[in-house]
C-alpha cells in the first residue's frame, strides 16, 4: 500500500486492525525461538501494539519502525511512557523505557539507524504488504539480518472472496519463496482467526538466518 493510505488511517483513526491486547500467538510461540531476555527485539511495522509491551515486560529492549509519528506517540501516551523526540535524516526518532520507534519509510532503514537486533517479530508487516512489495520486504530484512537472528512471523490465510485487503493472504508457499534461501524455516502452529469479522486462519513461524 501506499505510505500515504496508512498515513490517512492513523490520522482519522480508523485502525480496526490494532489489537488492544497481547496477540495470542506470540504468548504461545515466543518461547520457540529460545532468545535471551537481553536480546533487542525489532518489531517492523510497529503502530501502537500492546505486543511491544509484552516483550519488553520479558526483558526485551524494542526498536520498532513505523510510518506514522500518530501511532508513535499514542504508544508512549496510552502507555503512561515519557519519550523523547529526535530527528535523523530520514527518521523521527522517540525514545524511552527501553522501547525505541522510528518513524518513517522501513525502505530507508539502514543498519546504522536501527542498531543490532537478536530478533524479529513480525505480526502485522508482511501480511499489510501486497505481493509485489513483500518480496522487497524480505530482501530489506535480509540486508538488516546478521547470521542467527530470529523471527516469529504471522500470517493470515481467508476465503479470497470475503474482504477487500489489507490485511492480505499469505501463503506458505510465499513464506518459503521469500525466506528458504537465507533462513531455516519451522511452521510452529495453524489457529482458527477472525479476519475483520471474516472466519480464516492464522500461522506462526519460526525464522532463523542461517547465511
């Protein structure tokens, strides 16, 4: 999608897809990735997710990117966090609690500007993408990957008929397409999942950079 699709989204709060409660598949399966409690976690596409939360209550220090300074700053707000705002070249930056967002195009990131990372955990980044895009995401990940990062990753699968995208189907053939020459890849669960109202399917994976 565009950027400025989910620009407008933030600004008029139209953001059904937000979840006001830790996602279930990641208390399920985060343990599967076996990261340590002082490991960074890198969270792509971040909006306000209560998820963050969950991981840095595990002793997780966050780096998130996210496009709009809107959802940012409602993180820090809705959870009682102070920050401070720092401009980068191509990034707002707001920092505090051991949680770090960057805002601005996850295209522009660069190691140097997001820092060292142990793990991913991606929810709600690869399925807001359409096809065409989610290949250059992966290729941008593995450009921001050193060898032996983790990723937890979600994907949605629904009847193709039943709702206009985002969030989009992604199938496990696409996970194996984008990930499988670079990483071990491990499907840890399928779950029922309502999409938008729509009854589908939710898998988890665990990710490992193996080149």
């Amino acid at each position: 999608m565009e950027a400025k699709f989910w620009l407008d989204k933030w600004e008029a709060n139209q953001i059904a897809f937000h979840e006001d409660k830790t996602h279930p598949v990641l208390s399920a399966h985060w343990t599967a990735l076996e990261v340590d409690s002082s490991a960074r976690v890198f969270v792509p596409l971040c909006g306000k997710s209560k998820d963050m939360i969950w991981l840095r209550e595990r002793g997780h220090e966050i780096v998130g990117v996210e496009l709009s300074e809107v959802a940012a700053q409602a993180f820090f707000h809705e959870n009682e966090l102070s920050a401070e705002r720092s401009e980068h070249p191509k990034f707002a930056c707001y920092s505090g609690g051991g949680y770090r967002i960057l805002c601005g195009d996850i295209f522009d990131l660069t190691t140097q500007e997001l820092g060292s990372f142990g793990a991913i955990y991606d929810r709600a980044a690869l399925i807001a993408l359409p096809p065409e895009t989610r290949i250059r995401y992966a290729r941008q990940l593995r450009e921001l990957c050193k060898i032996d990062t983790e990723l937890l990753l979600v994907t949605l699968k629904y009847p193709t008929d039943a709702l206009k995208p985002p969030p989009f189907i992604v199938a496990d053939k696409e996970v194996s397409q984008y990930y499988g020459q670079w990483c071990d890849l491990k499907k840890l669960a399928t779950s029922p999942a309502k999409v938008k109202g729509v009854d589908g399917t939710e898998s988890a994976f665990q990710i490992k950079v193996n080149v």
